[in-house]
C-alpha cells in the first residue's frame, strides 16, 4: 500500500543542493530577523561575514554558532 504522505521516488528532485551560506537578507529569513537587525549584528561583529566577488555572504555553520552562543 501506497502512504500518501512518504515522498517516492517519482516527487523527489533528483539532486538538491545543498547551501553552505546565505546573503544577508536569506540569512536574517532564515533567522527571522530583518535586514537591519542582520546589519547591526554584523557592524557589531555578532555575525562574521565573507565578502566573495560584490557578495557579502554568511556561512550557515556562522548562523548556527550565532545561535548557540545567543542560547547560553
């Protein structure tokens, strides 16, 4: 029997990739915190970022030590 809520082979893409960091207003979704939170905590040196290119962008292990260090 079919279980409508297990994803088969068929609905599942055949390759997603997997993000190892975020611009600075996916990263502050992610958070659920606004841009200009996300600037602040940066200008702070809360958050530490990586300018590549024109990109300012900020590593998902950054955001989850972020979170940890917040939670203690």
């Amino acid at each position: 029997m079919n279980d409508p809520t297990t994803p088969n082979a068929s609905t599942q893409p055949l390759h997603t990739p997997i993000r190892l960091a975020l611009g600075i207003e996916e990263a502050g979704s992610a958070l659920g915190l606004s841009r200009t939170t996300m600037f602040r905590l940066i200008k702070d040196g809360e958050i530490k970022v990586v300018k590549l290119g024109g990109r300012t962008i900020i590593s998902v292990s950054e955001l989850t030590a972020f979170l940890e260090r917040k939670a203690t």
